[in-house]
C-alpha cells in the first residue's frame, strides 16, 4: 500500500502554509481540522509592514523573505484561481516629534528607504497628526479567503477531512505513524497555543499570546 507522506494537524495558517508547499514539492498529504467557529488564524489581520514596531525598524530578513513570500502566495493564487495577496501602500503617522527625527535617522540607514513610498505626507485622510508621517509599500493576506479556498482546494484533492487527532490515537512505529487506517511517513501538529494540550510536547514552556479584535468606525475615513 502506497504510503502518504505527511498528516498534518490543524489547518491554521502554518497547516495550510506547509500543505501547500509539501504539494508544490510534489509530496502527497492528508490535514485533519477541528473546524472550529473561531481561531487564531481565522481572525489573523495578514497585514504585511515593512517598517515595524515603536523603533521603527525594517523587518527582520524582509529582503530575503519578502519575495519568496510573494512568489509564493502568486503561485497559491493560481491553483486556486483567486486573488489572496494584495499588495497596498500604508500610511504611518508620527505621534510626536521624537518619532518624526527618529525616522528622519533611519532613512540614511542602507535599505531602509528602499520601502519608503513617500516621506512627510500631509494629514489627507482625516487623521489628526500634527507631526507628519511616511507611507510604506505594505501589503495584506486576505487570511479568511484563503484559509476558505485552501480548504475546498484541499477537499477537491481529497487530501482534507474533518476530525479531531489525540496523540494516542496514532500507532507510531520507528518508520511510519498509522491514524485512521492510513499509514504515514511523518505526522505534523499545527494546533497552535492548543499545542500546550498535546501529551507529545507536555514539556514544552507553552506561553500562549492574548490577542483583541477591534473593529473600528472613523467617520470620513472611507474604507483605504
């Protein structure tokens, strides 16, 4: 009996993420998710910032990253046939005058300038700032959408089921790992935080992040 190659667990953003690049490699696999109403990955923002953080800094290998990351989600975008990554400047205010010279140091920084669309812009979409700003080539991950797509793409490939996998429910042997009358090579768990859960990695110093969803009004803002 031919075996799969890879069971993946959870199909999160990681899960779906490695799915998708086992496929590419030409690697047969089988993901088992929960489908639960509500995740981490289901409510992940996908916003892609070039220039991150209170220190405003270029993200770390963004050079080496980023165009791998882009090739890769365009390749995605063509099995599915769908539209998933889009590529929008972002707009950064200052919110006093020591981020406005703070900025003004890291643009004689080698590279960082690279993703500077257009520095100083003016207060133009009715955001209060006194300080000016810079607006940045970012871009988005519509992480609903592509979870949805990669989902039925997987269950056309009839490489996806609904289930729930405990550690003991898997016979594993030196070579192979056997769950649900299939034999694999390998079982992969991509539960996110719920990891903390799995008796595989109970010695593991699970530290789960809390995050907020906040949807916002702005009047005059308009949808940009």
């Amino acid at each position: 009996m031919t075996k799969t190659h890879t069971l993946i667990v959870g199909q999160g953003l990681a899960g779906t993420l490695l799915a998708w690049q086992l496929i590419r490699l030409g690697q047969t696999v089988m993901i088992v998710d929960r489908e639960d109403a509500v995740t981490s990955s289901k409510v992940a923002g996908g916003i892609v910032t070039p220039i991150t953080g209170m220190r405003m800094v270029k993200t770390w290998r963004l050079d080496e990253f980023y165009p791998v990351a882009l090739e890769f989600y365009r390749w995605i975008e063509k099995q599915s046939d769908r539209s998933l990554y889009f590529e929008k400047p972002i707009q950064r205010l200052f919110k006093n005058i020591d981020e406005q010279n703070l900025f003004d140091q890291r643009m004689k920084e080698p590279g960082f300038a690279d993703y500077v669309l257009e520095a100083g812009v003016p207060n133009n979409k009715g955001l209060l700032s006194n300080n000016g700003g810079f607006v940045m080539q970012g871009g988005y991950l519509d992480v609903a959408l592509f979870l949805t797509v990669s989902r039925e793409y997987f269950t056309e490939q009839q490489c996806y089921q609904i289930g729930e996998i405990k550690p003991k429910s898997l016979d594993v042997h030196p070579s192979s790992v056997r769950w649900g009358g299939t034999d694999f090579s390998r079982v992969v768990f991509c539960e996110g935080w719920t990891g903390r859960d799995n008796s595989f990695f109970d010695w593991v110093p699970f530290k789960p992040a809390k995050g907020e969803v906040l949807e916002i009004s702005c009047e005059g803002l308009g949808n940009e």
